[in-house]
C-alpha cells in the first residue's frame, strides 16, 4: 500500500507542474500504477486534461475502475443527459493505453460502468437487428454479427466511429457474455428517457460521495448569508503583513488528525465554484481560474471571519460549514460590485451599460462589475484589495459628482460624442472635456492658466494636466475658461459635503 505521505508529496508536485510534467511526474514514480490509484479522481482528472486526453491514455489506463467511472461521471455529461461521444473518446484513450497487456483491466473498467449509461451510449450509435426474427435485415451501413448469433448489430457513426464500438462490443462479450447480450436486447427495447433518469441518479450519488453538490447546492454558495458579520478589522501587525494566502497560511495550522475534513471542505467548494458556473473540467483554463477564485473567495471570508490571525482562520476551517465560510467572502466583492454598478449609471450614456471613465478607472469599475467580481485581472482575496476597490470607488464617485457640476449629464456627453461623430466610450470623460473645451476655443476667457492651474493643483494625485497636454492656446483657455464656469457650481457641491479633489483628475487624457 502507498503511504499517505508520498501521495501528499506526489499531490503537491503534481499541483506545480505544468502539462506534460505532470506525466513525466507520474510515469517516473516506482510504482506509479499504485500511485496513480492513490490520487483522489478529480485531481487525476485535471491532470489528464492538461496533458490531454490522448497523451494521457496510459494513465486512464492505470487508473482504477473506480477513477475511471469518476472520469465518465464529470467529463461526459451535459446537465442531466450523457454525451455518447464523449464517453466513446475516453474507452478509446483507455484501451490504447491498456495495450495487450492490461486488456483485462480495461475490460474490467468497462463492465463497472452503469449498464443504463452503455445503453444509452449504444442507441445513439447501432442499431440492433434481430436474427430470430425470420426475415434478413436490411442493413445499409457496416454492421456487425453477434458471438452468439442471435443479432446483427449496424452502425450508424462515421469516420472511426463504428470500429470504436464494435470493439467495444467484442470487449464485452468477452467480459460477460450473457449480461452483454441482454445490454444489446435493452438497447432495442428501453426508452432514452427511463434509462437517463435513472442513469443521473445513480451518477448524483457517486458525484456526492465525492464531495461534489447539485447545481442547487452549489448555487447556495453564491446566495447572501443572513446576518452576515461584519469584515472583522485585521490587528496593525497582521495589516502590515505580506498579502500571504490566508486560506493557505491557516491549512499550514490544522492538526493532522483534521487535515483530511478540512481538504474535503476546500475540495468541496472548488466543487460548487465549477457546478455553479457550468464549467467543462475539459477547459483547463477557465477550470484553473475559477478553482483560483474559490480559494481567493475562501481566503477573503477567512479575513472577514477572523480578522487575518492565521490561528483562529484554522479553527474557523475545522469548526464552521464551508458554505458559510465561503459567504462570508462573497460578501465584501457583491457590496463593491453594487457600488459600481451604481456609479456606473451615474456615468453612462444612454444604451450603454459602460461609464464614461479615463483609465485605469473604467478597468477597475469594468472588473468590480464582472458576475464574480475581480480588481483588475485579480480575484479578490484580501482585506487590502477591497480597500483599493473602495478608494478607486470613492474616486469614481467624486468624478460623477464632478462631471454633474460640470453640466456633462450622460445625456450631454452622448450628444456631444455624436457631434464629433465618436462613440462616447472612445472618449471618456477627461477627453470630452478637452474636446468640449476646444470646441468652443473663441469663447472669452476670464481665468487666467496659472488660476486654473491653481485649481488642477488642489488634484491629490494628477496622472496628466489637460491644460499641459492641450494641443494650441486657444485650447488651453478654453479649458481654463470651463473651470471658471465649473467654480462655483463645485463650490456649492462642497457645501453639501466633503468633495475629494481627484475629481479634478477628469482633466486626463488618455
């Protein structure tokens, strides 16, 4: 029997590496047929997608029945019917891989499937001829004779198709003869409907036992949590810190003997992340960034729950239901993705769903808005984040104000950008001043540049000056000359409130 160590430290190499190093890994192992029967299926499952299906045939080849069915049962599904094809490329991979040597194991791999879902497949791709009953069948395709005699069976497929059946069908008649002859009587006789239900049942079950919810359990995960807690505040210490992975700093505190229920829970949510948003585990990718966004949501509700002490994250890790956890760390991004979708409505033209916003503001506001937002190109999985999310929210916020001072309604700046024959997204929001401004260059001018530099100064952070970047003087006035006309408007709006003065960075030009 493998030790659990050595399939702890084979867990943690294969997670490292890339493609086809994760074969190199495992075909390099003494023994890597056991190993490879230690690895839970899901994870071997990934691998073999990575390195991809036909590369990897002699490790389906290796695995067990077990993994092998766990294979069939999240890779050949599309909601609750079995894609025939799919099941086909994977007995494909696995008898090339079995070679002579291992065809009993392969054929074994075979008859452990559900004989509903070999129905199933068998119906979409023969049909099965009685030979008892007198007359010849007329067959217009390749078919081919029973062992027994007792039916002819025709292949409707193409291309490789039929010889991938036929060989499947010769396996099992010389696996289990007698229960192979009653699949083929089945295939004539069973509805597709009966046999797919029943098939999807017993697929559920396994897929649970497996750590893995139906769609309604794992959409729960995405659901607000009733009195939810507030994001506890991290202590100065534990602020100044590293960004570290919370989640991965508390697994480094869990004691040995609740190691396994902890992985278990974190596998569990990786699980409803994919089931939730109907992930394919053939998209490598997009399977690895949301696996990415599960851990980063799990880390942040560890923040939330504990305030950042790694010790009291891991006791939150044993003690508390995943689903909870998991809440908690949903929280914080749906409170800034309605912000952003707020401010955005404040700034956008009508018919558009986009605010007119200079960079990288627009990004930020355009990533906080995603169904699972991000900041950036980052999944959101610390305290620190959801503050610069929030000042760049703050920052968006005192621009809408701003731009409303400044007269430029949505409305204003979708006429404008139809006078300049532009889309306003190409101009965003620094640009239309500038543009308005140089529009109507001839207007006189009251302000002088060093007044209106004055004001751009009050700017906490100017990225670009439109007064230094505008192209003549009569554009620069002009600008100087809106910024007289804004005063007193921004001047009144300070009375009312606070006004943070990187408003003033709409002056920006991209």
């Amino acid at each position: 029997m493998i030790q659990k160590s050595a399939t702890l430290a084979l867990r943690a190499q294969l997670a490292r590496a890339n493609g086809h190093a994760k074969l190199e890994l495992l075909l390099s192992q003494p023994n890597p047929g056991a190993l490879v029967r230690a690895l839970p299926p899901e994870e071997l499952l990934f691998a073999i997608h990575e390195i991809g299906l036909g590369d990897a045939a002699e490790l389906v080849a290796l695995a067990s029945a077990e993994q092998f069915k766990a294979f069939i049962d999240f890779d050949c599904w599309r909601r609750d019917m079995p894609r025939p094809q799919q099941v086909l490329k994977w007995l494909s991979a696995a008898r090339l891989g079995a070679g002579l040597n291992g065809l009993g194991r392969y054929r074994r791999k075979v008859t452990a499937l559900d004989p509903e879902l070999l129905v199933l497949v068998l119906q979409s791709t023969i049909l099965v001829h009685d030979l008892g009953e007198g007359a010849a069948p007329d067959v217009a395709g390749a078919s081919w004779p029973t062992p027994d005699g007792w039916c002819l069976v025709e292949f409707l497929g193409e291309g490789d198709e039929p010889d991938v059946v036929r060989r499947l069908l010769e396996d099992l008649y010389a696996e289990a003869p007698i229960a192979t002859a009653q699949l083929l009587s089945n295939v004539r006789v069973e509805t597709t409907g009966e046999l797919a239900e029943v098939s999807y049942q017993w697929r559920t079950g396994r897929l649970r036992d497996l750590g893995v919810p139906s769609l309604e359990e794992a959409q729960r995960f995405f659901a607000p949590e009733k009195n939810a807690a507030p994001m506890a505040t991290p202590s100065m210490a534990l602020a100044l810190q590293p960004d570290r992975d919370l989640l991965e700093a508390a697994a480094e505190r869990i004691p040995v003997e609740a190691l396994d229920e902890v992985e278990k829970k974190i596998a569990y949510a990786g699980n409803a992340v994919m089931v939730a948003e109907l992930i394919d585990a053939a998209d490598v990718a997009v399977a690895r960034e949301a696996l990415s966004e599960a851990r980063a949501t799990l880390s942040l509700g560890l923040w939330t729950l504990s305030g950042g002490d790694p010790a009291r994250a891991a006791e939150i890790l044993i003690e508390m239901p995943v689903q909870r956890i998991f809440q908690s760390g949903v929280a914080p991004g749906r409170a800034l993705q309605r912000a952003a979708d707020d401010i955005s409505k404040m700034l956008a033209a009508p018919g558009s769903q986009r605010p007119i916003l200079d960079a990288p503001l627009d990004t930020i506001l355009s990533s906080l808005r995603r169904r699972r937002p991000r900041l950036g190109d980052l999944p959101i999985a610390h305290p620190k984040q959801v503050a610069q999310a929030q000042a760049a929210l703050a920052e968006a916020r005192s621009l809408a104000r701003f731009a409303d001072a400044m007269g430029l309604a949505p409305e204003r700046i979708a006429s404008f950008a139809a006078e300049l024959e532009r889309a306003p997204q190409s101009l965003a929001l620094g640009g239309i001043l500038l543009s308005m401004a140089a529009a109507d260059a001839r207007a006189p001018v009251a302000l002088s540049r060093e007044q209106a530099e004055a004001i751009v100064a009050r700017t906490e952070a100017p990225l670009f000056r439109a007064l230094d970047l505008a192209p003549d003087e009569s554009s620069r006035e002009a600008v100087a000359r809106l910024l007289q006309q804004s005063w007193k408007r921004l001047r009144a709006e300070a009375s009312r409130g606070p006004i943070d003065w990187a408003g003033t960075a709409l002056l920006v030009v991209r």
